[in-house]
C-alpha cells in the first residue's frame, strides 16, 4: 500500500512540474508590459504646475 502511495505521489509531482515548465502555454505570448500608446508629456501635471 505504500509503494501505491509513493508511486501516486511521484505521478503527481512529475505532472505538475511537467504543466509548470512547459513553455508552451498562451500566456508566454502576451505582452502585458509592452504598450502601443505613448504618453503625451504635455498634459501630465505634476503637482508644482496644479493652478
């Protein structure tokens, strides 16, 4: 019964290190950091130029 278990276990934890390591998942391919809209410098305010 224990070899059952131990062998249960190692199914497990090499199925889940296989799903976290694989590289091929859709979120490799997002970009959540790169943007294509830029700021426009003129119309930020910092407090110094409030009026």
């Amino acid at each position: 019964m224990k070899l059952r278990n131990y062998l249960f276990g190692a199914v497990v934890l090499a199925s889940v290190t296989f799903v976290s390591c694989n590289p091929d998942s859709i979120a490799d391919e997002d970009s959540p950091y790169q943007t294509e809209q830029g700021v426009e410098k003129s119309k930020i305010k910092t407090p110094r130029q409030v009026n």
